[in-house]
C-alpha cells in the first residue's frame, strides 16, 4: 500500500515527529512505501487564496497552487495524518490543507442539485489519525465531545470517501505524560500500525 503520511508540527524534535518516525519505519518495514509529507518543512502555504477561494463552486475549480500536494494525495492508496490537537482542533497548517488539497473535483464534487456533496477520494482506503492532545480523556471526550475526531470521521473522511479504514489513535493529557508514558504510547503506535 502506498502511504501519504502528513506531519503538522513546526519542531523537528516534537513527540508527533517521534510519532511519524515510529509510524513511518514500521509500515515501510512492512512492505508499504510511505510519502512523508512534512507540511512546516516543506513550507505549506495553508491560506486559501483568492483564486482558489473564488473558483470554489465553478465548473473548474483552481486547484494549480496546490497542484503538487494533490497529485500526492491522488496516488495514495492511504492517508496518515500526525499532529497534536491545539484547543480542541487542528494545527492552523493541517487545517489549510484540508481547505486547499482537500478541494472540489479532487476530493469532492458538488451535488448540481445543491444537495450533499458526492466523494471522490475512491483512491483512499485508509485514514489514519495518530495525535496528542494536551487535556485528558474525558475533557475531550465527555466534556468537549471529541470534535477532531467527529470531524475527521463525520466531515473530512465520510464526505470525501466511501468505506474508509477509519481510526484516530491519541495520547491523552500529553503535558503532563511522563517519558515512561510516551514511550509506551509509541510502542502502541508502533504495534497498531503493524497491522495494516
């Protein structure tokens, strides 16, 4: 299977780095081949602009800005995201790729009767999710209702793919995780991913 690992972290030595790392060396071991796509490294440009933006519902979506992160997008056979969740959702990169990758006629196309949107990610049939947050389990789950994961899996997966291999993997209370701690969630990560 081909892999398109996104990292959306600006530091090099961050824990999602460590996460990618782990993640990516385990599926290549098992006979995958991984695209790392470090959105800070490569200098992912998240905005929207205004050609892309205004060519949103046209019969021809401007999608040449993003063209080289599309094709990538489009020759995965599955999607791996790594990131921390910053009050309560995406890094404003990651976030900028859904909206300029993410687009019309390459993940989606508009319903012409003006109902839901029709998928087009056909090519995806893994979605991964492996990510850290800094409050503990039952704030994000209980208290804010876990909304990175219901957008990833309600939103972003279910309205750009049909049977997707969904999962979110997450390190809860990340700021107060002892080295002991993360260490154990990274063998997880490591055991997880031998899976697919």
């Amino acid at each position: 299977m081909r892999i398109l690992m996104v990292l959306a972290h600006p530091l090099e030595d961050s824990f999602a780095a460590s996460v990618a790392r782990i993640a990516k060396e385990t599926l290549e071991a098992n006979g995958h081949t991984v695209d790392l796509l470090d959105l800070y490294r490569e200098d992912f440009d998240p905005r929207l602009s205004a050609r892309e933006r205004g060519s949103y519902f046209s019969d021809r979506y401007d999608s040449s800005a993003a063209a080289s992160w599309i094709a990538r997008l489009r020759a995965a056979d599955g999607l791996v995201l790594v990131f921390p969740q910053w009050w309560f959702n995406f890094p404003a990169i990651l976030k900028g790729f859904f909206d300029r990758v993410f687009a019309p006629g390459v993940a989606f196309d508009h319903d012409p009767a003006g109902g839901r949107i029709v998928p087009r990610l056909g090519n995806i049939k893994l979605f991964w999710a492996l990510t850290t947050t800094g409050s503990p389990w039952w704030v994000v789950h209980l208290y804010m209702g876990n909304p990175v994961g219901r957008l990833l899996k309600r939103g972003i997966a279910a309205f750009c793919g049909k049977g997707l291999d969904f999962r979110m993997i997450s390190l809860h209370d990340m700021d107060r995780a002892t080295e002991a701690k993360r260490k154990r969630h990274l063998e997880r990560v490591g055991a997880l991913v031998s899976r697919i």
